[in-house]
C-alpha cells in the first residue's frame, strides 16, 4: 500500500476501517501500518514484512506483565509520550504494565496503594515520559559523589536515579550507538566498527549484536523476568524492531510531504543508505573518502520557491497586476525548505562541548546530526550539549555533586551520562546523538524530556550555541523539524 492510500484511512471511520482490515483478509497477527495522529500532523511506519506483526515476542507479556511494546508504542512513535501515558493511566487506573515500581516511578519505594499515590509515584513518566534508570558509581571512577539532592528521598553512589526517555524502537539501521549513555554498545578489539585515526583503537561490535543483547537484557531488567530470552526470541525481535521504518508523513499546515517534489515519510526513508562511518564530520565519509558534505537533508528543497504564486500571464496593454499571494499550504512547505537550508547551513559556535571535534568551532545542525536523511550519527562519538547542567535542573529532578579525584574540581549534574559506564570525568554530561526522523510522533525531547516541542528544541540551541536567529528562522527550523 502506497502512502497516499495509507493517508486516505486516516480519515476512515472506525467501524469503516474495521471493516476494510476484515475485508483485506488481513490477520490479527499482521495488522496494516495506518498513519497516527500527532500535533503536527500524522507519522507512518512501515515495515519490511509489509505489516505490524503482533505474534512477534515483541509484544509478548513478560516477567512482571511488560512487553517490548509497553515502552516502545507506535501511537506513540515506538517510544513513550505523556498523552500516551495519561490516557493508560485513566483507561487502567494506574494499571497498566507501564507503571511498575521498579523503573517506572520515581522511587522502588514509593508508595502505590491509591490512584492518588500512583499519580504521584508515577510523576516524572506521566509528565515527562521518563523511565528512571538505576545506575551505580563506576568502580575506580575519576571522580566522586559527594552530594546528592533527590525530592524522592532514594538516589545514592549505590543507585544515581537518572531519567530518560526511551529511544525509539524504529529506524535502527541509522543506529551507530544503542542508548543514551552507550551501555549496549559492546566494545569489541576485532569488531567490524572502528574509529579511524583513533589512539588506542576504538572498536565495537556489530549494532545487531548490540541489540541482541539490549532485547534480552531489557527483559530481565524493566520486565523483570526470571529467564533469559531464548536465542530464537532474541532472534525475532530484533528482526521485527529492524525492520520498522517510521517517519512523519503529513503535516497540519502543508499537507502530504510527498506532494510537489517533497521526499518526507517512511517509504523514501527506508531507502535511504546508511552504514558506519558515513559522511562523518571529523573523518570524512569511511568508505568513499569524501569530505565531510553538510548538506545532510535534501528532503525539501523543492519546495523553495513555494513562498510565493506564479506571476499571472500579462496581458497586452494592460498594468500587470501584482503576484497573488502563495497558498496557506504553499508557505508552509516553503517554511520547512527555509528549516532545512538552516538546518544544514546556518553556523553555530560551538564551545565548551564535550566530545565534540577539537579545534572545530564552527558548525551546523548537520555537523553531529550527520547520517544523509536520517540526521544520525554515524559512528560512536557521544557529545556533552549541556542538556544535564545543573542550571537547566527542574525542582523534579534528582542533582548530583561530583568532585574529580585528581584535582579537587567539582560540577553539578542531573545525569552524569557515558561517564556511569567509563568512570571518565571527561565524559560526564555526554550522550548519544539521536536519530531525528518520526520527532513529532514523540513528545517531549532531550534524554530527560526537558524540552515539551520543537520549538523549545531550537530556542534551547540558539541560546546554547549563539545561533542568532529570529523568529521566523525558529519558526521554519522547528516546522522542518516536524516534518521528518
């Protein structure tokens, strides 16, 4: 089914798509991808099967009644969002696998008795769409913990109580690192990936092999199951999960993002060559040896010349009258291209930014944002933006004092990030680079959920690197945004 076909069941009535499911003779086991609505239009995914298939042990209750799928929705861009979570919370009561103590509430130790007290207990998952994730002080770190304020009453050097949205389960042929903090991207001397010019070596495993172990690791620990998964069960959901394509597909505004030359939605995007290495920053794309080409986006750029109606025909010995103004759709497509030249060419200043290219003060939304189309990055390099500084802190949010056991220096930080896996007091506050397509599927942004949209997205980068932009670059910066 082509896309436009899957854009025309959006507007089916329910009773009307129940009946073309049955009349497809489609089974319960393999359901057809349809678009899901989102504030900014409607997302689409697409699978390599040809549809959703719900006998996968991706969807298989386990351990404490959790699924893959518990975390990881497609109504909610194969991630969590709070609207999502509001809605599980009242149609359940609170009773929704989702909402266990061990991860999902703010302390293991909150209380959880009334609707009341889940509500509270569940705060930060409700509002933020956050999962706590319990990590203990490194063994030989670099630095120490000497302070911890924490409004739950239950973070330690024994368990930091960091939270983080989960990553999408979709798009993960553009993955070079598997979590925020890298802790599933297994290190490996005679691994297939490796950062060139890199002293010592720096080399790891396949990401299939990492995500073979992220599926069965996350089923003994947010699942809580007493068994691991067997090979084969492994074996299928990471074929499933690989296989899902997702990105955005229309917009409110501008309409289906495959009209009029525009190459949006999932289809272009499962089509879209991706692999270790490609077009990187520093080193120049792995394979082909090309420089480094910022113009990473290319989804949009026929819509440049929309912002204004064709000049009418002239009509001999008459004035000719001025240009009629563009359509309300029309300007918006014409405001995403204007988001994509931005995205891909407007400078940024890049200081005190940890992991990011020495020396290399100047560069675009496309320098870490990399990968062609799927705006990844395409090796493991994990960048410190200051998202977890203690000055964006939120009264909701644990903060941590550390003191580098060398020098005495201390800094505050809501989440050390890579630095809970190396012990590094150079790595604390770096995090992966996420992909960035199928965004306005998935609410709110950052690792922490700090950011509620887009918009707040690009405002928090123009006063973190100096941008300079105005309005109506924040504006087509954050509508480009939206349509990925």
């Amino acid at each position: 089914m082509n896309t436009n076909a899957r854009l025309a069941l959006l507007t089916l009535p329910a009773a009307l798509l129940s009946a073309w499911i049955g009349a497809s003779a489609v089974t319960a086991a393999n359901l057809p991808t349809t678009p899901k609505e989102n504030a900014n239009g409607a997302s689409l995914t697409v699978s390599s099967t040809g549809g959703i298939d719900t006998a996968n042990p991706f969807f298989k209750a386990m351990g404490n009644g959790r699924s893959c799928a518990s975390c990881h929705s497609e109504n909610a861009g194969w991630s969590l969002t709070p609207n999502d979570l509001q809605q599980r919370f009242t149609l359940t009561s609170g009773n929704d696998p989702v909402f266990k103590l061990v991860d999902g509430a703010n302390s293991p130790r909150a209380a959880v008795a009334s609707i009341d007290q889940k509500r509270l207990a569940y705060s930060m998952l409700l509002t933020k769409g956050v999962i706590r994730v319990g990590i203990g002080m490194p063994a030989n770190a670099e630095f120490s913990l000497v302070r911890v304020e924490d409004p739950y009453g239950y973070a330690s050097a024994a368990e930091l109580s960091l939270f983080r949205r989960p990553l999408p389960s979709a798009n993960l042929k553009f993955l070079s690192t598997v979590m925020w903090d890298a802790r599933e991207t297994i290190p490996n001397a005679a691994g297939p990936n490796c950062i060139l010019g890199a002293n010592p070596a720096r080399c790891f495993a396949s990401i299939d092999t990492d995500l073979l172990r992220q599926a069965s690791d996350a089923v003994r620990g947010h699942a809580e199951a007493a068994q691991e998964l067997s090979a084969a069960e492994q074996r299928a959901i990471v074929n499933f999960e690989s296989g899902l394509t997702a990105a955005q597909v229309s917009s409110r505004s501008a309409g289906v993002l495959t009209e009029s030359g525009g190459r949006g939605g999932p289809d272009a995007l499962a089509a879209t060559t991706f692999y270790w290495g490609i077009n990187d920053f520093q080193n120049g794309d792995y394979r082909t040896r090309a420089a480094f080409n910022r113009n990473v986006m290319n989804l949009y750029g026929a819509w440049r010349n929309l912002a204004t109606a064709p000049a009418p025909q002239p009509v001999p010995g008459r004035r000719p009258p001025p240009p009629a103004p563009a359509s309300s759709t029309d300007q918006a497509k014409a405001s995403i291209a204007r988001g994509e030249a931005l995205f891909n060419t407007r400078p940024i200043n890049v200081t005190n930014t940890a992991g990011f290219q020495q020396g290399a003060q100047r560069a675009t939304c496309s320098s870490c944002h990399n990968a062609p189309g799927a705006g990844s990055h395409s090796i493991t390099r994990l960048i410190d933006i200051g998202v977890s500084d203690a000055r964006f802190r939120t009264p909701d949010t644990p903060l941590y004092t550390l003191r580098n056991n060398a020098t005495g220096q201390q800094l505050q930080t809501t989440d050390p990030g890579q630095a809970m896996q190396t012990g590094r007091w150079a790595d604390i506050g770096k995090f992966k680079v996420p992909t960035l397509r199928n965004l306005s599927a998935r609410p709110p942004y950052f690792h922490n959920g700090a950011q509620p949209d887009l918009a707040s997205v690009v405002r928090f980068y123009d006063r973190r690197f100096q941008m300079g932009l105005n309005q109506q670059e924040i504006t087509d910066l954050a509508n480009f945004l939206a349509a990925l």
